[in-house]
C-alpha cells in the first residue's frame, strides 16, 4: 500500500507540473503573441504558430503516459522475477533425473522419520509401501502426521532420516519439475486464481482438449456448477474465487487435478467442505475413474472412506494400525474408536488420547 501511494502521488505531481507547464506555455504565447499582433509587431499567423505547439504537446503527453506505465510494469516485473528467483524449499541434486513418461505410481516410505524445524519428532519409523493404484486412506487425529506423510511423498519437505522412494527412485533424486507433474499434492485451501474457470482448469494441463474439460468436471461434480454460471466455463470466479462456495472451490481445484492426470494423487482433506454424502459420491467416482493411479485420501469423516483399499491409522506419528474397515473394525482399538466417536478426528492435539488398544 505505502510503494502504492508513493507511485499514485509521484504520477499525480509529474501530470499536474506537466499541465502546469503546458498552461502556463499556452498563456504566455497567446498573451504575448496576442499582444504583438495588436501592436502589428507579429501578423495573425501566430494563430498556427499556437495550433503547431498542440501537435508538440501531444507527443510530450504521450511520453508522459509511456513513462509511467513502464514505471508499473518495472514493478510488476520485480514482483514476478521475487517469485520466481525465490529458492524452493527442498535444494534440486545438480544430477537429478526426470521420472520415464509413464510411472506405475509405486510409493515407499522406509524408516521415515521427520521433524519441522523444532527438535519434536512429528513421523517417528514411517514404514509404508503403496502398491500402483493403490487406495489408501490416512486417518487419525488431528496433528497425528497424516498431512506430513502426505507433504513427504510430494517433497514439499525433505526427511531427517530414512528415505521416501517412488517407483524405486529416491524422490531427491528426482527433478522437481518432473515431480510436480507426476505427484500432486491438493490442499483443504483451494488455491483458485483471479480468472475465468476454464482458465483455473487448463493450469492443470494448458493443451487439455474440450473433452478431457468435460470428463475433470464431471468427475469432480462441477456439471451442474458450470451450467448454472452465467458464462459457463467462462465465467470469472473472482479474486481467490471468491465467487464461488468453499466446496465448489474445493471441487474445482480437483477437477485441476484430474486434468494434470498425476500417477500419484494426494488429497489433503480437499473436499472437506462438501456435505458427508457427496464426499463419499465425489471420492468413489474419482477413485473409479483414475483406477492405475495410486490415491492417498486424508479425511477426517471416515465414513467417506469406508471402501478405499486399506485404511492407515496413525496415532502421535507411528501407524498404529492398518487394513480395510472391517478387518479395522473388527480389531478393535484406535480406529473403532476414532470411527465410533468421530467428533475426537477434528480435535486437537491436547485433546484425551484414545485408548491404545482394547
Ligand atoms: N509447518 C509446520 N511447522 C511446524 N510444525 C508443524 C508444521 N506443520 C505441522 N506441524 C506439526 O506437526 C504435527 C503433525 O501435523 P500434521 O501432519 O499437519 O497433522 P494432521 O494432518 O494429522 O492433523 C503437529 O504436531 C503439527 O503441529
Ligand atoms: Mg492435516
């Protein structure tokens, strides 16, 4: 605000010296000039004389216009280039490999462990192996480590100890671009640009064709959205889409996410703004649909996930359990816990442990 100010009031003094200075020009020559041509010192051709200096002014206007929106785009340049010149997170190997076109989406976590920058331990011995196409679902409570697990699959972090491998390669060893296009990682906040919804959905695949639009948004349960919008597809969504609601943001970033068409999808509680049922609909179409991509889905409702593959259940950073629901559920412990009172999901981490085991 203040850098906006600044600029707003340096263009305000630059225009009004330069109005002041063309006035106080055109003053001067039609006073003087006028005056001379009474006197019969100049004849009445000071009249074009008068007329050239307009043409003059214009051009100087011009300049003027010219100069201050280079100022801006000078600005706008120096905030992209701020961006794009910031260090990622994780450092990039100087010989790291890109992934073969086509990854079977083979994910092992081996002895991983992980802290953020304080000393506590946050995954403490993560062993964990996600066959291709697989469909996992991570439960727990709150702060138990599910969006970390998650986070270091996509090497949003890098581990402090063990390694998270995909397709048999380290992920450090992997090009980050590469990455980023295989294994997509899709927050509970939608991140949804300033632009039309077509235009926030061909981010995930600039040369995806009408089709493939179609199929993202009926997979992510946007048909009836798109047909109710104004424009269709091509309707504005406002800054951070805020013409849209949490879950139809939610739903459009998904469908963003099909079309990228990663082999690895990580779903961090990114459709939690739906209501119970269409989450359950919305997941098992998508898991449907994408049947050779390995999924992780992290929900705090796990009745939305009963059907998923096997079930992980982590507790204070270690996987105190796993297996589908009904083998879950028939063991007893943390997970029937969790499932039977699903208000402790959603609570944090001072809240009473769950009993260890029945
Ligand atoms: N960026 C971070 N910096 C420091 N600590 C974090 C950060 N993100 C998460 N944590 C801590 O790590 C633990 C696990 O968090 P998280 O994986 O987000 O849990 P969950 O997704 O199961 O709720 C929590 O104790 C949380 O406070
Ligand atoms: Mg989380």
């Amino acid at each position: 605000m203040k850098a906006l100010n600044h600029r707003e009031l340096v263009e305000v003094l630059f225009s009004s010296c330069y109005m002041a200075i063309i006035s106080l020009g055109m003053i001067t020559i039609l006073g003087y000039g006028g005056y001379q041509v009474f006197t019969g010192v100049l004849t009445i051709g000071m009249v074009a004389f008068y007329s050239y200096m307009g043409r003059l002014f214009d051009p100087l206007r011009a300049a003027v216009d010219i100069y201050s929106q280079l100022n801006r785009l000078g600005t706008n340049i120096r905030r992209i280039l701020e961006v794009t010149e910031m260090a990622p997170s994780v450092p990039e190997l100087p010989d790291a490999v890109d992934f073969p076109t086509r990854i079977r989406g083979y994910v092992e976590m081996d002895n991983v462990c992980f802290s953020y920058k304080s000393a506590e331990s946050v995954l403490d011995g993560i062993h964990l192996k996600l066959g291709p196409g697989e469909k996992i679902a991570l439960v727990g409570m709150s702060g138990s480590g599910k969006s970390t697990i998650a986070k270091l699959i996509a090497r949003l972090y890098d581990v402090n100890g063990g390694a998270v491998c995909i397709d048999g390669i380290d992920v450090r060893n992997i090009r980050l671009g590469s990455l980023r296009t295989k294994v997509c990682y899709l927050l509970q906040d939608a991140v949804i640009f300033d632009r039309t919804v077509k235009e926030n959905l061909l981010l995930g695949n600039p040369s995806a064709t009408t089709t493939e639009l179609q199929r993202a948004v009926e997979i992510a349960d946007l048909t009836e959205l798109v047909r109710r919008l104004p424009q269709g597809l091509d309707t504005p969504v406002g800054p951070r889409g805020n013409v849209l609601s949490g879950g139809e943001r939610q739903r459009l970033a998904l469908a963003r996410a099909v079309l990228q068409n990663p082999s690895i999808l990580l779903l961090d509680e990114s459709t939690s703004a739906l209501d119970a049922p269409s989450e359950r609909r919305v997941l098992m179409n998508l898991a449907q649909q994408f049947s050779h991509q390995t999924i992780v889905f992290v929900s705090h409702r796990i009745s939305a996930l009963k059907w998923v593959d096997r079930i992980i259940v982590l507790n204070r950073g270690v996987i105190e359990q796993q297996g589908t629901h009904d083998q879950l559920i028939h063991r007893g412990g943390l997970y029937n816990h969790l499932h039977s009172v699903p208000a402790v999901l959603t609570s944090t981490q001072d809240a009473p442990q769950a009993p260890r085991e029945i």
